[in-house]
C-alpha cells in the first residue's frame, strides 16, 4: 500500500503499456510490499550494530552511522513539524557534495518525500523548469547557493519552503528537534527520487525510481562487480544530483556498511589530494578526470586506492592504458544512466578488456538491435537495448515511447558484441558520422587519438560537407610542449591511419586549450558542432 498522502508521482507515471518489462530474478531482488530505503539502507545497519562505524567524512567532518541517522532524524522533523511535509511530497536538494547533502537525502526519504537532486552550478532559469515539472514543495539549499534559488522561487508557485543549510536556517531548525523518528513506511514502489537526465536538447526530463529501485541497484552492480568491503573508503567526483554519485558515493558504500569522503569540488587535483589524506580505497570519477589525474599520481600517495571506477563516457583503451602504467590499477568501466539508476554493463578488474565497456551485469539483460527490434550478429553494429530490476519511468513525459519500446530500455547508444560477448561501445547513436557513405563512430577516432603521446583531450564530430555528406572533424587539446601548427596535423592525421581504417581518419583537425564538458565530465559534442563555422 503506497505510504504517498500526495499522489503527484503515481499520478504521472507512464501508463503501464509503455512501462519496460521488469526482471526480478537473481539474489536481493525480492522486495517487500513496504519498503523504506533509507530504513534498509541507515537504520537497519545500526540495528545490526554497525552504529558506532565510520559513515561519511567531509571537510572538517566525521560521521558514524548514529550521526547520519541523528542528523537525517532531526531534518525530517523540521520537514514534517515546521513545513507541514507530507508523504510524496517533492523536496529539491541544491548544494555541492558534503555530509550534510547526504543528511538532507536522508531526511527526505525517512520522511516519505521524493529527494530532486539539482546539480550545484544550476542557475535560476535551469532550476525553474525542474521545480515546475517535478512540482517542488519544499527546498533545501546550500547557504552559499541561495542567490540563484531565490531568482527561481518567485517564478515557482508550488514552492512553499526554503531552508538553507551550511549555517543557515535549516539548522537553526534542527537545533530543537529530536533525534528519534519513525520512518513514514513508504510502499516498494512508491517514488524515493526524481532524477533529471543531463540530456542536451528539449525540456528536462524527469526519471522516477522507486524505493525498491534503489535497493536493486545496491544488490546488482556492487556485489557482482564492484565486490566493495566494510572497511573500504569511497570517494570521488560525481555529483550526488547524478545517479552514479548517488549510487557510487552514497547508497552503495552504505549498502555494505563501508564510508564515504563527500568533498564540494573533486577536480583532478583535489580528488588526488583528498584520496592521499584520507586514504580512500575506492574512487569514482569520469574517463577525463582519470586522463588528467594520471599525469600526477607521482607526487601523491595513493597506495590505499585498491578500485578505480569509471562511468559517464566511454573510456578509451588509451586512458585505461595510461592509469594502470601510473598506479598499477585496472579501471572498472561500466555503463549506466539516469534512466536505468545505475550501471548495467561492466567488467571487473579481471575481466576488463581494453575498448569494450563489458557485459551484462547480474541482473539486467541486454542486447542490440536492428531497427525492426531484431537481434544483429555478434561484430555488428545496433542500438543497445537492456533491461532489469530497474528501468525508464519518465515524469509525464511523452518521450518515454522513445526509451522503452516494447519492454526494452533502448539507452540511445550504438553498440556492437564482439565474438566473446563483450559489449563495445560506438557512439551515441544521434552522433554516427556518415563520411562518403561510411559510418565512423567519433569515439573511436578520440580513442585513436589518445593513443599519440601529444594528444591529453580531445573530441571529434562529424561536420558538414557539400561532397561527402560529413567529414570527420576533430578537436584537440594538446600536452604541453608541443606545437600546434600544421606538422602537428599532419602527424595526428597520419597516425589515425596507422591506428584504425584509413577512412576513418579526421580530415580537419582545430587545436583548443579545453573541451566543453558537463559538469558530469561528459563531451558535449552538440557545442562543439554548433562552435564549427558551416
Ligand atoms: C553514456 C557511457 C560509454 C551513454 C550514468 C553510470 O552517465 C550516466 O547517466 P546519464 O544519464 O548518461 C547516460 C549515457 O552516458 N555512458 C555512460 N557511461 C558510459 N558510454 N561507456 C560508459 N561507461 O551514452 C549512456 O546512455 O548522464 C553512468 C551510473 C549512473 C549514471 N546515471
């Protein structure tokens, strides 16, 4: 029985036809009717005597399991006694990582509300269409990031309540309340977070998880892959606003009992710095961040670090090869999305191979498809269908046709098995290059790229071309002490051909000091397209 006094979510979910086919089998994937999971995932584990363990560190902060719980208990009275919350009500976390962000979710969830992650450089015209769509109630906003959220909240009718946190009026709140609280016993598939998709065009779309959906991501990918321990430290870049922060830097630590280092901007250097200061033994970061942090591993001690985890983009064999060479690690790669929560093919350390993200994680089952749906043979390429304990359950959103048909989540990404099974990714499929009647996946000329010891970024696009449709176009960001002239192209340009088929290599190459990215660490291949003069 939902939990949820205000039906806003079951309201909008797809209707159950266009719902993808759901599978359950397999180990930790039998739910309850009721489920809570911050009940599961906090309380549960101080009921287990794991209360008096380290849970997550900040800058200046450590928290046991019972300091979480004391801290997320105390949020949840302020949301319920002072703000009037009730069950499925949607409540917008803005702020940076930090133990507190991670209160805040927990405070959320206890108290039966929905958590909407908004990621930390959001400005007021990018917050106003996410509090509209999801119809935010109440919000819980960084101190030093009210400025934005308070342009937003006057274009906001549904927003009620705003408190800020990091010395501000949420805890002054707190200051009164008790520790104890008796978490709203929500249904299995009750709605616990709307994720907005970090898509490039159109109106936001919101994805809806369910309590269950997040216990199901902590019992696939970390036992089955991952294969964390209790005495592991996790840390890394990923915005908690961002499914694979939230999973990898939150849920999935907590799932085994293991800490957390949650730091406000884990740039390269920071995130070196911090997994030397708190010898973290398990990171989570984007193949660019991994790229720029192998260049200076030699003046950080980093023997704790044990796992390296890589998601977001694809990673190049390049990049893999250059972090092993500087730690010794293997990167686990692993493709997940906002969509489907988390990651849902990957290989361990041991089953890594370079260029190919991996295979089907326990759990999910994938496969690629021709356009009529039907299988293509293994070294061919095809759109990449899944599907598993979890899946695409858009908020009143018309493009949910686009993702799930047919009971397949289709993720948007051209894909190819090779002849072992593996799954090698090609490219978005919106961003195929067709160049004088071949299709070249841009990826795979970055890759090719990244193997020239000039090259530290770089992006490639398919450009307009009155004769050949397209030509591959790339843009790339040079080491320093190296030149960017003409010799420089012809050296890369001559290198592509020697790397992959001729026809493949980029016939226009423009040298940048930087590449636009997400704030998740992902290319935005659009902008380099729309910055190329036709
Ligand atoms: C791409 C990858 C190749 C791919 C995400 C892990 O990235 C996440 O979610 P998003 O919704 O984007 C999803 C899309 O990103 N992608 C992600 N990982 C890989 N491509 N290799 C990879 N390893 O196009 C996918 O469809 O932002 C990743 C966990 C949770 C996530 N939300």
């Amino acid at each position: 029985m939902t939990a949820h006094v205000d039906t806003f979510a079951r309201d909008r979910l797809p209707p159950p036809e266009l719902l993808p086919e759901m599978l359950f089998d397999g180990p930790g994937l039998q739910f309850p009717a009721q489920l809570n999971c911050a009940t599961a995932l906090l309380d549960r584990r101080i009921a287990a005597g794991d209360g008096e363990r380290l849970c997550i560190q900040g800058e200046g902060i450590r928290w046991t399991y019972n300091d979480l719980q004391q801290q997320a208990n105390r949020i949840a009275h302020v949301l319920v006694q002072d703000l009037g919350l009730v069950p499925g009500n949607r409540v917008l976390l803005r702020g940076a990582n930090s133990p507190m962000m991670a209160a805040c979710w927990f405070g959320v969830v206890k108290a039966g509300g929905i958590a909407v992650g908004t990621m930390p450089l959001l400005r007021a015209r990018e917050l106003v269409p996410i509090i509209e769509k999801a119809q935010v109630t109440h919000a819980l906003c960084d101190s030093r990031l009210m400025d934005e959220m308070n342009l937003a909240a006057p274009q906001c009718p549904t927003l009620r309540h705003t408190l800020s946190f990091v010395g501000g009026t949420l805890e002054a709140a707190m200051a009164g309340k008790s520790d104890q609280f008796t978490d709203v016993p929500t249904a299995a598939d009750d709605t616990v977070l709307i994720a907005f998709t970090s898509g490039t065009t159109g109106v936001p779309k919101g994805t809806m998880h369910f309590h269950r959906d997040v216990m199901a991501a902590c019992a696939c990918w970390p036992p089955h892959v991952l294969r964390p321990v209790a005495d592991d430290v996790f840390i890394g870049s990923p915005p908690l606003a961002f499914t694979f922060g939230l999973g990898g830097l939150l849920l999935f630590p907590m799932s085994v009992g293991a800490s957390t280092v949650l730091i406000e901007k884990a740039t390269p250097d920071v995130l070196l710095q911090a997994i030397a200061q708190y010898r973290a033994t398990v990171c989570f970061t984007a193949p660019t961040s991994y790229r720029a942090m192998a260049a200076h591993v030699g003046e950080h001690d980093l023997k704790s670090l044990r796992k390296c985890v890589s998601a977001g983009e694809a990673l190049p064999a390049a990049t893999r090869g250059l972090w092993q060479e500087a730690t010794g690690i293997r990167i686990i790669d692993g493709i997940g999305s906002t969509e489907m929560l988390h990651i849902f093919i990957s290989a361990d350390e041991e089953h890594a191979r370079p260029g190919a993200t991996g295979v089907p994680v326990p759990g999910y089952v994938a496969a690629v498809l021709d356009d009529d749906g039907q299988p293509v043979p293994p070294g061919t390429v095809g759109k990449l269908a899944v599907k598993g304990p979890t899946g695409c359950k858009y908020l009143a959103d018309q493009r949910q046709t686009t993702y799930v048909r047919h009971g397949w989540n289709y993720t948007g990404d051209a894909y190819l098995v090779d002849a072992d099974g593996h799954y090698v990714y090609q490219a978005r499929t919106d961003d195929m290059i067709i160049s004088g009647g071949y299709n070249i996946a841009g990826p795979e000329v970055e890759g090719a790229l990244l193997l020239h010891p000039a090259v530290a970024e770089c992006g490639v696009i398919g450009e307009p071309d009155a004769e050949r449709g397209q030509i591959v176009k790339a843009f790339v960001v040079l080491r320093p002490g190296h030149a960017a002239d003409a010799a420089m192209v012809k050296t890369l340009q001559d290198f592509v051909k020697q790397t992959v088929a001729p026809y493949k290599y980029p016939r226009a190459i423009e040298f940048r000091a930087q590449l636009p990215r997400t704030e998740t660490g992902k290319l935005q291949r659009f902008k380099l397209k729309t910055e190329t003069p036709t």
